[in-house]
C-alpha cells in the first residue's frame, strides 16, 4: 500500500508563526515585566510587538476583511467622534503659544492612533489559545517581580510605580482571558497577587485605580448591562461636568482635608482659572498649555494635574464633548460583543479613567502605549472566543 507523502512544509507560513508568536509574547510578556526596570520599555517594545504581528500578517495572509474592518472603525460614532477629536486638537496649535511643541505632540498623537490602527488589523481573526495563556503567565509572573523589586535597595521607585501602573491595567483582560475559560479561582489568584503588589509600591494610585475597576467589574458581572451603561455615563458625565467640580467638591475637600490643604489650593486654582476667563471654556487655550504653561506662569502652580482640567484648559467645550462621546460610545459598544467579556472591559475602562483623574500624566508618550497595549489585549481576546468548548466524540457503529 502506497501512504501519501507528507505534505511540504510552507517556509512563510512557518515564519509567519515565529513572529506571531514572538509579537504576542513581547505584548503579554515582554511589557509588563520590562515596565518595571526602565521607563522607554512600553515605547519602544510596543511598537517592535505590533511590528512583528504586521510581518506575519503579510506573510500568512492573516489580517482579512481589511477594507471591512477599516469601515466599521471609521463609520462608527466613536470613531467620528475620534477624528473631530483630532482635527479640533489640530485646530487648537493656531491660538496656542506653545506651538512647536504642540506640533510634536500632536505629530505623536497621530503616530499612536495609526499604530493601534495597525495593531488592531494585524491581529489574525482567530486567536490561538497558546498565545493567549501568555498574558496572565506574564501579569502574574511581573507581580511577583514587581514585588521582589520593591523591597531592593537599588530599585527605581519612578519606574517601579510606573510599571505597577502598567500592571493594574493588563490585568483586567488576563483576568478576562482566563474568565472566559471558565478558570475563575485563577483569575482571582492572579487579581490578588497584583493587589498585593501594589500594596508594597509607595504611591497608591495604582491601589486606587484597581479598587475602582474592580467595584465596576463586580457591578458589570451581576448585572451586565446596567454595568456598561454606569461606566459609559459615568465616564462622558464626568468629564463634560468637569468645570463644576471645583465648586461643588471644595466644601467637601475642606471638611476631609481643611482649608489649608493641598487639595483644596487645587480647587481653588482650578476654579480661578475658570471665573478669569470664562469666554476659554468654549475654545480652550490650545494643545500643551497645561503643562508647559506652569513653567512661564500662564497656569497657577497649584492647578491640579488630573485629565479632566488638562483637556478643558487645552481643548475647551468642544474637546470635551468630542471626548465624552469617544468615552460613552465606546464603553457602550465594547460592551456588548461578548458578555464574557464585558467585566473585564468595563473594569479596564473605569481603572485607566481613574487613573487619568487621579493625575497620573496622561499626556505623556508612555500612557497613550499603555492604553494601546490593553485595547489590543482586549481584541485578541475576542478574537480566541470563536471556540468555547471542545466538540463531543460521537461514536457509531460500523
């Protein structure tokens, strides 16, 4: 009997695979581990993951339905909402006085969006469970890391709460991944490990931001959409209220901190620059004013850093509006692809906008990364649901 010979291995196909899977493991692995010593990690280990996943996808062939999916991102209200974002920050370089810089930043910010525009497309349709089970293998084994770094006497305390920061954020969609899995007590294993992990950093931002996505995650899971919908409103009401908050939260501040405390010289500031020119909260004072500005005395020196002020000081109304709508129809629409899926997402989404109000330096090249890193975590786990069980073998008789 002649047996068919083996079929002949295809080369492109193979390489295709080694750098796939060389991309995801940078992205699941690679980031959250190096985030911890060096502070260029996730600038520069970003863009060389997605790199290779753009390699392998011209290689194989793996990045289908370009046309299709370029539609949907662009036609979609986020997505409109996104690009009047963009033009109007372009628009904002004519009236600020920071413009050179401004340009570059600008020039970064569309440079971040065409790379997760790429990363997104990259992504083959259907995810292989073996890469996939690398992002909580790298989560969990960062915390411990992370927690070996914090008791060193030769440790980075900048980068080490940087990397925490980094941490709290991959960990809703490693949480999701194995969730989705149906291995709940080891994603509540890995969640408490990075807990611990941030209890031994010594600023608690990253404590905070995931307390607050857990809150949405456990709301989300009971009841899911009512959690899409607190966190879509929450977020958009938020942040176009902002101009308010310094009014209606300084009797509080006063009472928790008193009248002499850091938090309440914020509010004040914050409320000054509002009541000196109220006719600015329509156009904002342009790109990089924020920061820059506390430099040559433009902003009082004790404004305070979260994102709310950052975007109405710079974008104004309309930078605000474009924002809440991104915010709102995005929260809404992740929501509801797959209800496995759903906690996680809400809960990454309320812990990264807790972290930009609780001032973490969201303009900075390092966070827009970030937020990159976690969007593309959260696609590639979409992407492996095609398959939730294993068929059943059916046996008959001959």
């Amino acid at each position: 009997m002649v047996r068919p010979s083996a079929l002949p291995s295809d080369p492109s196909a193979d390489a295709a695979a080694i750098l796939r899977r060389l991309g995801f493991a940078i992205l699941f692995f690679g980031i959250p581990v190096a985030a911890l010593f060096t502070r260029r990690a996730l600038v520069v280990l970003a863009p060389l993951a997605i790199i290779l996943l753009g390699l392998a996808a011209a290689l194989d062939g793996g990045a289908k339905h370009v046309g299709d999916k370029l539609v949907a991102v662009f036609a979609s209200t986020a997505g409109v909402a996104g690009a009047v974002l963009l033009l109007w920050t372009g628009l904002s370089l004519i009236w600020t006085p920071f413009r050179p810089e401004a340009a570059e930043r600008l020039s970064n910010l569309i440079g971040m969006a065409l790379l997760a525009l790429g990363g997104y497309l990259a992504i083959p349709d259907r995810m292989r469970s073996a890469n996939l089970y690398i992002l909580p293998v790298g989560v969990g084994f960062a915390a411990l890391a992370g927690m070996v770094a914090a008791f060193g006497e030769d440790g980075d305390s900048q980068n080490l709460e940087r990397g925490m920061i980094m941490l709290v954020l991959m960990l809703w969609p490693a949480v999701t991944w194995l969730h989705s899995r149906g291995r709940n007590l080891e994603a509540l294993l890995l969640a408490v490990l990075v807990a611990l992990g941030t209890l031994v950093t010594t600023d608690g931002v990253a404590l905070q931001g995931l307390a607050v996505g857990a809150v949405i995650f456990a709301v989300t899971a009971a009841s899911p959409g009512f959690g899409a919908r607190l966190t879509a409103w929450s977020m958009a009401a938020l942040l176009l209220l902002a101009p308010a908050l310094p009014f209606l939260i300084k009797p509080l501040a006063i009472g928790f901190f008193g009248p002499s405390s850091p938090t309440v010289a914020s509010l004040d500031a914050w409320a000054s620059v509002i009541l000196d020119e109220p006719l600015r909260l329509i156009t904002g004072h342009g790109l990089e004013t924020a920061l820059r500005g506390r430099f040559f005395g433009l902003v009082p020196a004790a404004s305070p850093y979260t994102f709310l002020f950052e975007i109405w000081y710079e974008l104004g109304l309309i930078g605000a509006a474009a924002g809440a709508v991104v915010l709102y129809c995005s929260a809404v629409g992740a929501g509801g692809h797959r209800p496995v899926l759903g906690p996680g997402i809400m809960a990454a989404f309320a812990t990264a906008y807790a972290l930009g109000c609780f001032g973490i330096g969201t303009a900075q090249l390092w966070w827009f990364s970030a937020l990159i890193v976690v969007v593309l975590d959260f696609v590639a786990i979409e992407r492996g649901q095609f398959r939730t069980k294993r068929p059943k073998a059916i046996l008959r008789r001959a």
